[in-house]
C-alpha cells in the first residue's frame, strides 16, 4: 500500500521555468491537499480539493495552479517559477474528520 | 492572522524525562486537533488526534490534553526516548461546514532527546 506518492522527490529549476509536481493517493481519500514548508514558517496551505473537479485556494497560492482531473491525483503546477518559490512542497490526503496521510515531500530549487 | 500557534520553537529533555509541547489556538470553530511528527527529509506522520468532546486521549507514550475554554492543548511524551527527537506540529480543523476541510497548522516544535 503506496499511501501517497510524489512526484518528484528533488528538482532545481531556473527562474521563469514551469513544472508540474504530481501527487497521487490510492487510498479513496476525497481531500487532498498541497502545502509549502519554508524555516520557521511551519506548514502553509496552498490549495486544496474536496473531490475530483474541485479545487480551493489556501493561505499562499498566488504563483501556484491545481487541477484534480482525477480522484486519485492532485496536481500543482508553476506557470513562472521565482526564487521566492524554493521550499519543501508536501501533499496530504483525508477523509472527513480523519488525520491527514503525507507525502514524502519534493524540494524544489528555483535558482 | 496565526490561528494555531506553538510559542516554544525548540524544546530540550532527557531522556526517561517528561516532554510537554504546547499548542493554543484562537479559530474557535476548531473542534479537532491533532499530533504530527516529522524527520528531517521525511514526511509529518500522524501521531494522536483528540475531539473537543474529550479533554484527554492517550496512546502508549503519548498523550493530549485540551483544555477548550484556555484554546490550549498540550502533547505530553512519558518517557521520552533519543528516538522521540523531531519536529512536532499542532494541528486543528473543524467538524463542519467549510472549517472541516482545511487541515491549520502551527510553525512547530524541534523536541531534541539527550540521552
């Protein structure tokens, strides 16, 4: 049992560069989540989905974008990555009412 | 506006000694609050959950206190042991409505167990 699963682990980008971090859940959970840890700012909501089609904005998500086309996946993208965008990305996953699962975390560089 | 904060950054015990890390919170639509911990180069992963219906719950080693009219829990470790040494984060959500789905989380505690 995978949990959940993202993808990439590491990435270093230059500044205006795009990407798309992949997260995939395989347990049915209908929340799914992406945060952002930088030092001493514990973990920041960027988005969020309640169920396939669906997306929310969270504390921080101006330079990012989310699509879930698909109950399983949770994709995050950066349409111009910025210095300001280096951080350690995690994905979660729920249901109502549960805790939370995680992913193991993507850092990403943006030089 | 933080709506969970944990005011200690770092905290350090011996080991066989008791850990407490604190955690308030001020959304008072709150009424679900959880344990993480987390490893360097890991994911948080879960560790204990308490509802507002109870102002306790205990597992193992573990145990959380919350006090609703303080918005104030607390993670008690007995004994903590070398291998307890993380991060540890508050978290909070409601149990309705739109609070229900966003998972709040406070900047952390680096708990360091000397042995």
């Amino acid at each position: 049992n995978a949990g959940v699963t993202q993808t990439p682990k590491f990435r270093v980008l230059k500044t205006g560069q795009s990407m798309t971090l992949l997260c995939a859940q395989d347990m049915n959970h209908e929340y799914m989540y992406w945060y952002r840890q930088d030092p001493g700012m514990g973990l920041r909501l960027i988005h969020y989905s309640v169920g396939e089609g669906t997306t929310a904005k969270g504390e921080v998500p101006d330079g990012y974008n989310v699509s879930r086309l698909k109950k399983q996946n949770f994709l995050l993208g950066l349409e111009s990555a910025a210095p300001s965008q280096t951080s350690v990305y995690f994905c979660a996953s729920k249901q109502p009412n549960t805790e939370a699962f995680f992913g193991q975390g993507t850092r990403l560089t943006v030089v | 506006d933080q709506q969970v904060k944990q005011n200690s950054p770092s905290l350090s015990v011996q080991e066989g000694r008791i850990s407490i890390l604190n955690c308030d919170y001020t959304n008072s639509m709150f009424d679900y609050f959880l344990w993480y911990k987390k490893y360097p180069a890991e994911g948080p992963t879960f560790l204990i959950s308490i509802s507002s219906i109870k102002d306790k719950n205990e597992d193992g080693r573990f145990t959380v206190f919350l006090n609703k009219s303080a918005k104030h829990l607390s993670l008690h470790i007995v004994p903590s042991q070398p291998g307890d040494s993380a991060v540890y984060f508050c978290a909070a959500s409601g149990s309705s409505g739109g609070s229900n789905y966003k998972l709040t989380f406070g900047k952390g505690t680096l708990l360091t167990v000397n042995p």
